[in-house]
C-alpha cells in the first residue's frame, strides 16, 4: 500500500486525494443523520398510535361504565 501511495504524483496525493476522503466523510455523515432521524421518525410515530389506541380504550370504557 505505501508502494502505491508513493506512486501517485503529489498534485492526487495532496489534492485528489483529501477531496475524496471528504466527499466521502460527508455521504457517510449525512447517510447517519438520514438513518437516526427515520428512526427517530418512526419513534414519533409509534408513539402517537400508541397514545391514540391509549385515548380511545380510555374513552370507550368511560362510555360503557354510563
């Protein structure tokens, strides 16, 4: 690998090469933000169906004790 690195001219060791190290750096952040915030999507979710079957079970028995 050191054999191939000191290969490459300097202008893709020192330019290229950090440009893609970045473009990639910022995929992978951006594809861990897209994965935390659809999970934290369907948390909300969950959670607003959970509280709805909640509210009417709550609901549905206050009616039938009257």
């Amino acid at each position: 690998m050191a054999e191939l690195w000191k290969s490459l001219p300097s202008w893709v060791r020192n330019i290229v090469v950090p440009i893609l190290v970045l473009v990639l750096a910022w995929n992978l952040l951006w594809f861990v933000v897209g994965v935390v915030s659809s999970l934290i999507g369907l948390l909300i979710k969950g959670l607003v169906v959970v509280g709805l079957a909640a509210a009417v079970v709550i609901l549905v028995k206050k009616a039938a004790k009257s």
